[in-house]
C-alpha cells in the first residue's frame, strides 16, 4: 500500500489512479489529519508527500515520521512545487528518500516509486567498515570519526556505504545516481556533487577519504586521479 498526502484533489486522484492502474495499490488523503488516522490503523510501503498542506507542512510530517522507532526507515518521497536547490536539499536533509518537483512525469514517479520499493525490500545485513578514523556500520546505522558519531542522512549513508563495499572503485554520476536513487542519469550532476560535498563536510577529518576522480566520478581510498 502507498499512501499519498496531496490537497490538490485533481492531482491526488491522477497520482492514484495511475498507481492502482499500475498495480500499486494507493490511497490518497487531503488533510495530513485523515493521513494520520490512516497510520494510526496501517503502515504502508511507501509515502507520497506533498509540502504546502492544509493543517500541517509536510516537512513536519517527515519528521514526526524520521523520529519515530515504527516509521524511521518508512520510504517517503517528496512531491512538491518547491523545486529549488535549496528545497530538494532541505527536503533530503529532514530525511526524504527523493524529492520530486512539480509538474513531474507520472512514468517516471512510478519507476522512482519501485527503485525505492526494491531497495527497501532487499537491504541486508553488511559487515562494519574501518578506514583510517572512520567506522561505519551499516546494520545499525552508525557512523563514527575518531570515535564520535556523526549523524548522515539517508541518503548520505547509503552513499557512504556504497563507496566503502567498492573500495577503490571509480563510481560516475550516473552510476551513483542509479544505485542509489534508483534512477538514470540525465546530465544534472548536482544531486550527486551536493551530497558528496555535505559528506565530506560531516565527516570532518575523514572527509578527505572520498576522492574525486576528475572526469569520472568518486571512489573511496586511494589517491585522486
């Protein structure tokens, strides 16, 4: 089940629409009051979430949603008007799994929706990595830099984690854009540099770890090409 948030009934009724077509099962609510009545019964798969909402903004939704031990990990995508750079990182900061501005492809929403719905449903246990002042271990969420935690998001993490399962491993945009958002690459390079630099500005001294290839990509150990 997916649940949509979204008070623009025209749009909320063609997003579900389109889902359950698709063999998605959705329901769509108008108010973020009715979407809680709905939690309070089922826990879906996955959350379609609009910003500007009657009642509640949905970045306040997200959080409630991120600091609760039953919906924390709960795939949520924003769906918004909010388009900016600033927005989508706003947006992926609070804990979104993808930010899509409005208008959007419905296509491609529903290929973003089972990319994020496969990655969910097939996370596994991975071993603990060491390098240098870093420790990362993924099973339990935990990153820590000469023994002091540091907090990521997801999708920071997920992209951590990917380059340290790789070491060595020149990974391109598109290739980390596939992994780990689930989606292919089509000349917009910012999601990928705007996390890389915000990893490395978290990470603090182990930041430099991450290296930039020139012309490629990133790869974690090893020297900069």
């Amino acid at each position: 089940m997916i649940y949509l948030v979204e008070d623009d009934e025209n749009i909320r009724e063609l997003v579900t629409y389109t889902l359950n077509s698709q063999g998605l099962e959705a329901e769509g609510f108008a108010r973020p009051s009715d979407f809680w009545d709905a939690m309070s019964v089922s826990v879906p798969s996955l959350v379609l979430l609009d910003i500007m909402l009657p009642e509640e903004d949905g970045l306040s939704i997200l959080k409630k949603l991120r600091t609760s031990r039953d919906t924390k990990k709960l795939p949520v995508i924003m769906l918004t008007a909010k388009g900016s750079e600033y927005d989508t990182v706003l947006g992926l900061d609070n804990g979104a799994d993808d930010y899509i501005p409005k208008p959007f492809r419905m296509m491609e929403l529903i290929s973003r929706i089972r990319a994020l719905l496969r990655r969910s449903q097939e996370q596994e246990k991975i071993p603990e990595y060491r390098l240098g002042s870093l420790y990362v271990c993924p099973s339990r969420h935990i990153v820590r830099v000469d023994g002091t935690e540091i907090i990521l998001t997801l999708k920071e993490f997920e992209l951590l984690c990917l380059l340290l399962s790789e070491q060595e491993t020149v990974f391109t945009r598109a290739q980390l854009l596939d992994r780990i958002w689930g989606y292919e690459f089509d000349g917009e390079s910012r999601t990928i540099d705007v996390h890389v630099r915000t990893l490395r500005q978290k990470l603090g001294s182990a930041g430099d770890c991450i290296k930039t290839v020139r012309g490629v990509g990133y790869k974690i150990g090893g020297k900069t090409a």
